[in-house]
C-alpha cells in the first residue's frame, strides 16, 4: 500500500478490505469495519506486519515503487500496512482527504509546522498550547528563521491584527491544555480563508468523536494519539490528517526525517478506535459529574469544564463540541502547597505525565507539563500555581469524586 493516505488510496482500501464496499457506513463503522485486505490465511483481525521492509517479484515493480508510479510499500520508515490501517480510520473520523502517521503527538505537531514553513515565514499562534508546542513555538522556531506570535485564545481583534504579509499558518488548540479555552472554529476557519493561511488544529482534547475541525475551515488536524485514541496508557502515536496536497508536503518531510509510526503502535491505535465511541461516552459523563461535583466544593476556587454553563465560552462549547471531552480542571485554595498536598493525598487517581486513560489522572501543570516556563510566562498562557488538571478515568464516577473530596479536604 501507499505511503500516506491519499483519496485513491482510500478508495481502494474501502474495495479491497472486504466483500461488502464500506462507502455508504458510517464513520463509527468504518472505524471499526476498516481493515488491510486479508491474506490467504482468511484472518478476522488485521495482522502485525513487524517488518522493515518489503519485497518485489521484478525489478521494474520495485524500480515504479521507488519512482512513485505504483502503491507499492518499499520500507516501513514510508508505509505499512498497519500504519495505513490506522490512518485510513482517522480520515474517515475526521472527514480528511489523507494523513500521515507520526512516532508521537509532538512529532506530529513539529512536523505539521516545518514541513510547510520556511525562513522568512510568520506563524500565528495561541499562547495557550501544550509546554511542549510552545517551546517549539517560542524556542525552536526563531533558529529557523521562522518568526511567531503568541495571541491569546479568545482576542478576535488581537489575532486580526497579528496577521503580517508573511503570515503563512494558524496553530491553535481547542479546548486549550490544560486551561480549557475554547476558540470558534467558525470564525477562526473565516479568518483563515480572508488572509489565505493555513489553519492548523490540534484537536487532542476533543478528539474527532466531539469535533471535527475540518468541518469549520481547517486544513491540517493534528493529534497525540497517545491519548484518548489509544485510551489504556499503553502505546505512544502522533496523526495528521486534513488537505492532500498539505499532508503530501509533510509525508515528504517526515519521509526522509523519519518521525514514522511503528506498525506494532499503530496497530495497537487502529484497534482503539474500535472502541473509542464507547470509551468517549463514558470519559464525558464522568467528566462532568466530577465538575458538577466540585462547583460545589468549598476548598476549590473555580471549576473548568466545556459543558458547565459557568464556563466563558459554554456557547462555544455547545455549538461545536457534541461533548464536553474527558478534561476538567480547577484551581485549589492555598496554591502550591495545597496542590502538593492534595497529589499526595490521593488514594486511586494517578499520577503521570499523560491524560485520555482508563484510569482517573491528577496532575499539577505549573510543575510538570508547563515547568519549563518561566513563573511569568506560566501566568501569561493561564497556568496558576493551584491549578489541577483531572482526566476523568472509566472508573465509577462515585469512586472518582470520593477520592478527590478526601483528598481536598486533606489539604487544607
């Protein structure tokens, strides 16, 4: 199979994979219901294939891989069918003309900008990003000679006014990690189509089950699969998806960088998505019961949540997301110490540097994701000394808020 997927890739996959054609399912189903075409063994579930590299019958089959004349896998740094397996489900999902697999989440992001900007060239941004994306943002980005603005989320005016003649993208989050800003995809899709750019979206929180960017303008949509898509902590995988001749430009970069996808996670990642419906059902309800839940809680200062009405931008929330996601978080009182305390309290909420997992997970921002910011550059993007981000886990919803209520009381 081909190295990315592309619409005529797609079609094919669609015919080959089984008896019945999949075009009229719908996109739940095909993210089910996808699968490589079976070998002569007859097998139900899609196999490994753990190779590095492929094989050819004639010299001129392998000479027409190489020249791009035929679908041919040549080596799995370019394409495998596992990888195109897992691809092919999240363009279905996101309503995508192709994609391209990445190793982790921020290749996925780095390689969404790089391939497509060059010296000389202005990216606009929202300041409230994931550590990691503003790092590349602010660190990396000016050694390239890549100039970029920081705007916050919801300053219609501040980013109309950020646009330069050598404007080429927009990168934005929604909801914003871990403050849970909501920028309109409506109007930044508009705003992108007036001056011409890019508009690049990470829709990790989400995921394509709530929103799907492209619907609204977007033309790249990025994710860390090692969230919710994967959804049990177990594997790491980054995916872009949106316009085939953008995606085209950054399989060609990562191609010869090689920030591919392995087939062993991506085949661990198309088999989540089997599931990720069901799971995105469950992390919402819990979700928000756990903020319904601490409105009411005397030892926090606020709750955070998309589909809370006290959330600033609920309209927002409720006009493109079908849910609020699996993310909550709130400000405790006493600040650092008293986040410190209430981590440390915890009896069945874990710990770790992830989120989108079966189990609950409490985190601390100011001192893990964001800890590479200075004090001042944390406050600038929204992250305050007592704010804790909590991942909503499948458990029961009872047992998630008992232990965070014991917990809070603990560290006062």
């Amino acid at each position: 199979m081909g190295s990315f997927c592309l619409p005529s890739i797609i079609t094919y996959l669609s015919n080959a994979t089984m008896s019945k054609n999949k075009d009229g399912l719908h996109a739940l189903s095909k993210a089910v219901r996808i699968q490589t075409p079976r070998t002569w063994q007859m097998e139900h579930s899609t196999p490994l294939y753990l190779t590095s590299s492929f094989t050819f019958e004639q010299a001129e089959e392998m000479k027409g891989a190489f020249a791009d004349e035929n679908d041919e896998n040549i080596y799995s740094r370019f394409s495998n069918p596992n990888t195109d397996e897992f691809v092919e489900k999240m363009c279905a999902l996101e309503g995508a003309e192709a994609g391209f697999a990445t190793a982790t989440g921020m290749a996925a992001v780095f390689s969404s900008i790089f391939a497509l900007l060059k010296q000389g060239d202005h990216l606009l941004c929202c300041s409230s990003v994931f550590g990691s994306t503003f790092t590349i943002v602010t660190k990396y980005l000016p050694k390239y000679g890549i100039e970029a603005t920081l705007v916050a989320a919801n300053d219609k005016d501040a980013w109309e006014q950020a646009i330069r003649p050598n404007t080429k993208m927009i990168y934005l989050e929604t909801p914003t990690n871990p403050q849970l800003e909501l920028i309109d995809l409506e109007w930044a899709g508009q705003l992108a189509k007036k001056h011409q750019l890019i508009l690049n979206v990470d829709n990790c929180f989400a995921t394509p089950l709530l929103q799907q960017p492209i619907n609204y303008g977007a033309h790249l949509v990025v994710h860390s699969a090692t969230k919710w898509i994967d959804g049990q902590g177990r594997v790491l995988g980054g995916v872009i998806v949106g316009d085939a001749a953008l995606v085209k430009e950054i399989y060609l970069f990562c191609r010869n960088t090689g920030p591919s996808l392995s087939a062993f996670n991506a085949w661990v990642l198309s088999k989540s998505l089997e599931t990720l419906d069901v799971r995105m059902q469950r992390h919402c309800e819990n979700a928000l019961k756990v903020a319904q839940a601490l409105e009411k809680n005397e030892h926090v200062s606020w709750v955070k949540y998309p589909f809370l009405q006290s959330h600033p931008q609920y309209g927002i929330a409720i006009k493109q997301m079908k849910s609020g996601g699996g993310i909550l978080c709130f400000e405790i009182k006493g600040g650092v110490e008293a986040g410190r305390k209430f981590l440390n309290n915890l009896n069945m909420l874990s710990m770790t540097a992830n989120l989108g997992d079966t189990r609950s997970i409490a985190s601390h921002p100011a001192s893990t994701t964001h800890s590479k910011l200075s004090e001042a550059e944390r406050l600038a993007v929204g992250i305050t000394p007592g704010l804790i981000r909590i991942s909503a886990g499948l458990e029961h919803v009872d047992d998630i808020i008992r232990d965070i209520e014991q917990a809070l009381e603990k560290s006062k």
